[in-house]
C-alpha cells in the first residue's frame, strides 16, 4: 500500500511541480485520482486546468477531506507542512502518506541513482554528479529537490540509466523505501526551525537518508563536519569522506590549496575548476567521489580524465554566489539561494571585498548572530528587509552599521546602490526564505538581476 498498489482513488495534495507530476504519473497508469491545493494562484489555475483536462479530479482553494480519509494513498507535495489539515485527516483514517519521490522510485526500477541530501550544498553538488555521470557518456538527469520532479523522469522515454536525486528533509520524511546506490550527505546545520521543533527534529528526517542502509551501502560524507560524523556512526555498508583540510580523507583539497586529490592522486589543479569558495572544493570532491565509487567502470584511468574535464567544464548555477553584472565598479552577486544562516555564512567568507549585505525575506527561526564575525571582516553595511528585518537588526546591532528596510525591494536595491562605491559588492544572500515578497528564490534573484542592472550609468 505504501507504494499505491491498493485499489482505490490516490489523493495528491498541492499543485505545485512535484504534485502535479505524480498526479499525471498516476493517470497515466489509469489510476483514479484526485487532487487539490488550498491556494488559488495562476500556477495552481494552470496546473488544476491541465490536470482536470487528463482526467483528475481537482479542487483548487479547497481540499475535501471527507474525499482524501477515503482515500487509498496520500501524495504529499514538499511544501505541504505535516500539520496541514489533508495530512492531519489523513493519518487519523489510517491513510499512507507518501512523496513524490516515492511514487516516483516504485516506477523507476531499473534506474540507478545517486540520492544527495544536507543542508547547503546539496543542490550544487546533485548538479555536478548528473554532470560528471554524463562526461562519463551516460544518460543521466538532475531530479529531485533541484526543480525536475522525480515523477517528470519517471514519464520519460527511454528512461535515463542515472538519476543525481537531490532529497530535501521534507522529501525524506516522506520516502520510506529511499535506497541509493550511492549516498552523499554534504554538510549539516540548523535549518527551517519554522517547520521543526528542534534541530534534532530536522536531522532526523535527513538521518532517513540511511532507513535501508545495509552492507552493500555506500556513503559519501563530510569529514569536516562533526554532525555528518555522528550521523553516519553505526551505519552499516562501506563510507568514503572528502574534505577541504584532511589529507586522510578519501578525496581531499592538497595542504597547500592548489589540487583537489581523489584516492591519493592528483584529479584536478584548483585553478581549473571554475567555482568560487572551498565550499563549492568540497561540493566537487564530493561529486567526483561519489561518480567514482558508484561503479567499477568509474575507476579506469580513462573515466577519471573524464571526471577531471567534467570538473573543469561546469558552470556555476544560477542564484548560487552568480556573479549578474560589475557596474561603476561595483560588482553584484546573486546568491539568493542562501535562505539559511550557514550558507550565509559560507558567503560571507567568500567575500574579499568590502561588502553590502541584503539580508531579509521569511524568518525561519534561526538567530543571525552566527553571522557577526565575517560581517565584521568584510561588512560594509547590512541591508535589513522583509519579515526577518527586526529580527536581523536585533542579533546583528553589534556589528557595525545594519539598516532596517521593509518590503520595497525596489528600494532596498536603491539603497545598496547609494552605499557602494567602485571596489565593493553588493551581495544578495538573504538568509531566509522569499516567501513574504516573492513565488520563490529563483524569482528574488531574477529581480535583483534585472534591479542590478539599473545601477549602470
């Protein structure tokens, strides 16, 4: 039943990409289903308007609960919180719940892939193994967590013969049969503490990343960080580590910083690969690791100068410390994919320059204190907005100069062109969620390109 292979009508709740894909993916198979969003927006008319014209029955503003207790399986989008009313009803009526991913895998079976979950990286470093994987020749997709559902993939032909699957916690919480051929945790730190109670909480549904681990497992984990450490204490199969200061490590960043090492030797000089920061050093390590281990063809001395040229070859992603424009000498950097303090952070120390922070959106009940000390090496003045902004301006009142601001991006943009002078940068990396003044991350950093731009003479 887990599975939806019980009879009877599967609800899918939220019309987002990821609901919509499992909703098509369920009719194709001539499944009765039936799916709703309690939002009203022009994506959710559009999905509900596709949907119904497929045969799926729809609600939009609204989700009938009697229907969804009926049910034989529930869908839940990532977006849907467990304490939403569909959920609520539904494990009260004994209903399964499960993710898109899940539906998906149970219609992947001859399809191999590499799952990737952790706090910051995770999106990047998914990116460059479905890169990697195809330098190596073969088919193989980005799903997941990084925009293309699982379910999307599951509707393709011919299917891929790799998958590089990025898990977000709330995907995992809800993907019991989870069971890659590789596994890579990238790093961890506190994270959306609006949705958990605790940390604790959070890790636990990472930690289900390991739910079918057994001897045949293979883990690629980061040396580095000490909650990757414990997390993986105990579990069973074979666990590899990459590191950006441990020379022990199975890939790692040489001493001196020039060569990134896999297996001992030297895969590729620093200078070669394109990517800014040692974050996005480890973000490749542990690609390159994980591509190499995932299969004994992967080891061959032809394989690992196509690992190499892969590495050289990548390009940055958008929103992730993407460099949109340098005008009057000032550089702009679009990093709106930090919606967490310790990708922030990682930012941060990034910078070499004098810095204009924009730091703002949803709060996500984490402190900005962690922030203080490279705000006070390269800070120049931080730009408050949003919901978060009293929040900001509270743990940060000690660091030097923090403005508060409120929705008006336009004006926060105007603002951060008044303070900077040729030399300096204006960084967008927010530390919280869009949600309170746009669909999306990508939406923030798509305006802040188009604000930037504004600032040329």
């Amino acid at each position: 039943m887990i599975r939806g292979d019980a009879e009877g009508e599967i609800a899918v709740i939220g019309l987002g990409a990821s609901g919509r894909a499992a909703a098509t993916l369920l009719c194709r198979e001539g499944r009765a289903v039936y799916a709703s969003d309690g939002g009203s927006g022009p994506g959710v008319q559009t999905a509900a308007t596709a949907l119904a014209a497929s045969g799926v029955a729809v609600d939009v503003g609204r989700h009938d609960l009697a229907r969804i207790a009926r049910a034989c399986l529930v869908v839940v989008s990532p977006g849907v919180p467990p304490s939403a009313a569909p959920l609520e009803v539904a494990r009260s009526a004994g209903v399964p719940i499960v993710s898109e991913v899940e539906v998906a895998l149970a219609r992947l079976p001859g399809v191999r892939y590499v799952a990737v979950t952790g706090t910051n990286g995770k999106t990047t470093t998914t990116a460059l193994i479905a890169h990697l994987l195809r330098a190596l020749g073969h088919r193989a997709v980005a799903a997941g967590n990084i925009g293309m559902p699982l379910s999307e993939v599951a509707l393709t032909d011919p299917l891929p013969e790799w998958v590089a699957l990025e898990l977000s916690s709330f995907q995992l919480h809800d993907t019991p049969s989870v069971d890659p051929t590789v596994g890579v945790v990238t790093n961890l730190s506190p994270d959306h503490l609006d949705r958990y109670s605790s940390a604790d909480a959070y890790y636990a549904d990472k930690a289900r990343l390991f739910a079918n681990a057994g001897s045949q497992s293979v883990w690629v984990l980061n040396a580095d960080d000490r909650a990757v450490t414990a997390m993986a204490t105990g579990v069973p199969g074979r666990r590899l580590r990459f590191s950006v200061g441990d020379a022990t490590a199975d890939a790692y960043l040489s001493a001196d910083g020039r060569r990134l090492e896999l297996f001992g030797s030297r895969l590729l000089d620093r200078s070669e690969f394109p990517l800014m920061g040692d974050h996005n050093v480890a973000n490749a390590l542990a690609a390159a690791l994980a591509v190499t281990v995932a299969d004994g063809a992967h080891h061959a001395p032809e394989a690992r100068a196509r690992l190499a040229d892969g590495l050289r070859s990548f390009q940055s992603l958008a929103h992730r410390l993407q460099v949109v424009g340098t005008y009057a000498g000032v550089e702009w950097i679009d990093d709106s994919k930090a919606t967490n303090v310790s990708s922030t952070a990682v930012a941060l120390r990034g910078m070499t320059r004098p810095t204009i922070l924009l730091l703002g959106g949803r709060h996500k009940g984490e402190p900005y204190t962690a922030l203080a000390g490279p705000l006070r090496r390269v800070g120049k003045v931080v730009l408050a907005y949003g919901e978060a902004a009293p929040h900001i301006v509270r743990d940060l009142a000690d660091v030097g100069r923090v403005e508060r601001w409120g929705s008006d991006f336009a004006a926060v943009i105007a603002r951060a062109r008044e303070c900077a002078v040729a030399g300096d940068v204006v960084l967008l990396s927010p530390a919280c969620s869009s949600y309170d003044m746009f669909r999306n991350y990508e939406e923030r950093g798509a305006e802040f390109a188009r604000l930037a731009s504004q600032a040329s003479p």
